[in-house]
C-alpha cells in the first residue's frame, strides 16, 4: 500500500507503521482521495509502473501470473494488465476498502484478477512468473521486511524476477536530511500544499523503519534469497530494485 493518503493535515498521524497505514485506509475520505498523493510524492509513478512491466517481461510468458503484493488503489495493476493482455495477477493487501478501490479502478480489467484480503502469508502458494512490490516493504521494520521478501521469493519460480521500490536514502543526518527536504519540495512542485509535505517529510525523517540506504536495502533481498539484485530506479528518496529468485 503506498505511502501517501488524501487525509487532512490535522489528521495526519506520526505513526507510518503498516498497521497504522491500514488503520487510515480504513477511512472512506482516505480511500476516496487516494490517487492525488503518489503522483505527488513520487516522481515519475507512472513510468516507475512502465518500467516495472518492462522488467518482468524479461522473464514473465505472455501468459504469465504475477504476484502484486500491496496491491490496494489498483494502480500498478491497471498498468501492467493494460501493457499485457495475457497476463493474469493475484493482488494482495490488508485493506478491505483499498482492494475495493482497485477493483473500481481495473473495472473489466480485474476479470484477471484474483484479489486477497491480508498479508503476504495469505497469498496463494504459487509458483508465480514474477512478483511485484510497489511503495510497500518501507513500512516494515528489517526483520519483517527480510521475512516477507522470502515468502514472495517462496512462491516464486526458480530464476522470477521481483520488482520492488520503496523509500531509501543514504542514513548519515545531513544527507537524509537534504534528499528529505527534496522529497517535500518536489511535492510541493507537484501541487501539494506546503504545510502537508512538511508534515510528511518530519514524518519520514522520525521512522528509521522507512529511511534504510540502498546498500541496506540491497542486502536484505540478498538475505530472502534472490540474486543478481540491481537497482534501476532512483527519484530522490525512492529506490527501485529487481532481482531474481534463487534456486533454493
């Protein structure tokens, strides 16, 4: 589930742990408004779903079944079933009212799409032709994040790719600062208003949950089993990797 929602700065919490993410997409004017705030805070979404299609085509059939882990708002999804007609997916997320919103957005669409309420132990056992996970594993603290990059290389093919991207940036304190304070301005470029993204960016900057480096990052796919990981994105905080499920 992505990080930024449409509520409204007085309800804006400091809390950006998954179950208080959930608890806020619970909120039927967070849900409505979801669209505005990706778009605002990550630069180049859009192509960041593009690239992640292009990827998994590298090792994905034409009939291929992806895996979408934190599939809530149907974004990522609606691209990649319009770039691959013969592709079939099974989105999974913890919020009901998310996975509604997704089946809204995908509308014929989601005929090829299974939908599952929960969590990465509630997705189907596979084996799948690629996995992807899209502004989600930040909101995980190190162990849980290596615990459930595992389970999706568990149900991947020998050699499926994965696509994941979420927050990272170098940990030193003038750096996270600096690349922080980018992320609030591009937003602010973007059509945010300014008092919301500094609220977010003091939110990002007090969950170190969220603000592992690259390097980081790198390693704890390498610790879930998958090889050859490269990163191919990077947009200010954000990174993006893909990597491969080894032969265990």
């Amino acid at each position: 589930m992505p990080a930024e929602d449409a509520m409204s700065e007085n309800a804006m919490p400091e809390d950006v742990s998954m179950e208080a993410i959930v608890a806020r997409f619970s909120d039927p004017e967070a849900v409505a408004g979801y669209d505005e705030g990706p778009v605002r805070y990550v630069p180049g979404l859009a192509d960041l779903h593009r690239m992640t299609g292009v990827l998994l085509a590298e090792r994905a059939p034409h009939d291929g079944r992806i895996l979408v882990l934190g599939a809530g708002g149907g974004m990522e999804l609606k691209a990649l079933a319009e770039a691959h007609p013969g592709w079939r997916f099974v989105g999974v997320d913890p919020a009901p009212a998310m996975l509604d919103l997704a089946k809204r957005k995908l509308g014929p669409l989601g005929d090829r799409v299974e939908f599952v309420h929960g969590y990465i132990d509630d997705a189907p056992a596979g084996p799948f032709d690629g996995a992807v996970c899209l502004l989600t594993l930040h909101f995980l603290d190190v162990p849980e994040r290596t615990r459930t990059a595992a389970e999706i290389r568990r149900r991947l093919k020998p050699g499926a790719p994965l696509v994941a991207a979420h927050v990272s940036c170098p940990e030193g304190k003038d750096e996270r600062d600096r690349w922080l304070s980018r992320y609030a301005a591009f937003a602010i470029a973007a059509g945010e208003e300014p008092e919301r993204a500094e609220k977010w960016r003091s939110v990002t900057s007090a969950n170190r949950n969220l603000m592992l480096s690259p390097e980081k990052n790198t390693a704890i796919l390498e610790a879930a089993g998958f090889r050859d990981v490269a990163q191919f994105y990077a947009a200010f905080t954000w990174r993006g990797w893909v990597a491969y499920a080894s032969r265990w």
